[in-house]
C-alpha cells in the first residue's frame, strides 16, 4: 500500500518561471514611457518661448532731496533791533503741527505724517501750498510699505498721493507698478503715460510700459517703448535690448533686427542667461 519516495517526489509541484518574468514586463513598460515622458517634457522646455525681463523697481532716490527742501536747517537768529513780534496761539498751533508732520515724515512714520498734514490741510486750507509736498511723500512711503500687504489700500494711497503733487513722477510710477501687480494694464499705461509726459529721460517708464504692451500683444508699442528705453541708455541695457529682440520677433518684418539687438545684449551682458539660452534656441532651429 506505501507507495516508493520515488513516487512522492514525482508529485511535487515545480515553481512556475513564467510567472515571475511577465511580471515584470509591466515594470519595464511604465519605465520605459516614465523615461518617454521626461524626454518630451525637457523638450518642450527648452523650445517654450522665453519671457520678458519683468518691470523695474524704482526706489525713492528722490526721498531725501525732498524733505532736505521741505525742513531747512534753522537760520541763525539775528541781532533784534526791535521788540519781537507776538505770534498769537492759533500760529504757534500751526506751526507746532507742521514740525510735527515734518519729524514724522524724517522718521518715517508716515501715518503719523499724514495724521499732522490731514489736520492742517482741514483746519488751515489757506496753507495748502505749503504741505501738499510732504503730505504726498508721506502719502508715498506708507504706500509703499502697503505694497506686498495690502495692495488696493496702497493704490488708493497712490491715487491721493497724485492728486497732491501731479508733477510727482515718483508717484505716477508707483501707480503704474501697483497697477500692474493687479493686472490692470490699461490703468497702468495710464498712470505711466503722465510719468513720460512729467519726465521723457526717465528709463525705466519706457521699460515698464514695453512689458505692458508686450503681455497686451501690442508688439508695436512695445518695440517703440523698448527702443526708447534702449535709446536712453540705462545700466540694464543687455535686458532692455533683449526684450526689444522679443517684441521684434513677434513682428514678420523684424526678424533680422530682432537677431541683431539679441546679439547686441550679449555684446553688452556676454553673461546675460536669458539671451544665452535664446539665441542657442535660434541658432538650433535654424540649424534644423
């Protein structure tokens, strides 16, 4: 009845082979189209159109000029020859208020600065002449720090900043900046538009106002604003030129100038990335 060992070993059953090797097949499939994938995604890459040089930041350069002119030093009392005047309460009132409004603004604490110049303003509009100017600088620099925070409070503080002092090119400029964070572009060309009118050396106005038309596909403007800016000569050259070179190649009857200004940007800026990488992508496509 017991069968032989012999027979017992016959009966077991022997690892299936095939089993483990299509399993990995699938493995070696996905691999193969992750690799597939990656490939076409550093190919799309390197193609994509490159992008404009975003706008400039101007920073108040001006600021120190302005309260130098608006607090001069005291002049030296000089020799009485008469009894002194009396001032009455409501001028020593004024003027406690303005110094007050004045060393705010030194110090930079502009709401402090607005608080003294808004009360003067209300209570004494026959002065007005006298503190719009450092009202508008205080105005300015709390807009300023409200830039990244609270981005509609510093356009609103702008807008009051410009009707101050409308020859503030600063503050048309900052206007334009703010504006443009919101994506509000026609508001933006606006604003910097009057800054060209108040100043046609100012470089960066040309430049800002370039990127505008260029994200509003109004690649002729763009091309003028960055011919002007270009024209000027600003110490970011190889970055105006190169966004000159992009507005003209969105034109058919620009391609050569657009060839010869990116060559010019890295003529001026040889480590100029942007334009690096751009013209190996011309040359490449070119080539094919």
């Amino acid at each position: 009845m017991n069968q032989p060992a012999e027979q017992k070993k016959t009966l077991q059953v022997a690892p299936d082979r095939t089993r483990s090797s299509k399993a990995k097949k699938p493995l070696l499939v996905v691999l193969a189209a992750v690799i597939i994938l990656v490939v076409t995604l550093l190919t799309l890459l390197q193609h994509q159109d490159p992008k404009l040089t975003t706008p400039r930041i101007t920073k108040a350069t001006a600021f120190e000029k302005i309260i130098d002119q608006a607090v001069a030093p005291p002049a030296k009392t000089p020799a009485r020859t008469s009894a002194p005047s009396v001032r009455s309460p409501a001028e020593t009132s004024v003027d406690e208020l303005y110094q007050k409004g004045m060393y705010a603004l030194i110090s930079r604490q502009f709401q402090e600065a607005i608080n003294s110049f808004a009360e003067l303003q209300t209570s004494n509009p026959e002065i007005r002449d006298k503190i719009d100017l450092p009202y508008a600088e205080a105005v300015l620099g709390l807009a300023d720090n409200l830039r990244k925070s609270n981005p509609q409070q510093a356009i609103t503080l702008l807008k009051k900043a410009t009707q101050l002092d409308p020859r503030s090119v600063r503050a048309h400029f900052q206007l334009g900046m703010a504006l443009t964070g919101q994506k509000d572009y026609a508001a933006a060309i606006a604003s910097y538009q009057k800054g060209i009118k108040l100043n046609p050396q100012f470089p960066d106005i040309f430049f800002n106002l370039g990127f505008l038309y260029a994200v509003s596909k109004n690649y002729a403007g763009a091309v003028e604003m960055y011919t002007r800016t270009v024209a000027l000569n600003p110490d970011y050259l190889d970055e105006a030129l190169f966004n000159l070179a992009l507005a003209q190649s969105k034109q058919q009857d620009k391609k050569e100038q657009s060839l010869a200004n990116l060559k010019k940007s890295l003529s001026v800026n040889p480590n100029n990335r942007a334009a690096q990488n751009y013209l190996k992508q011309l040359q490449g496509g070119s080539e094919e």
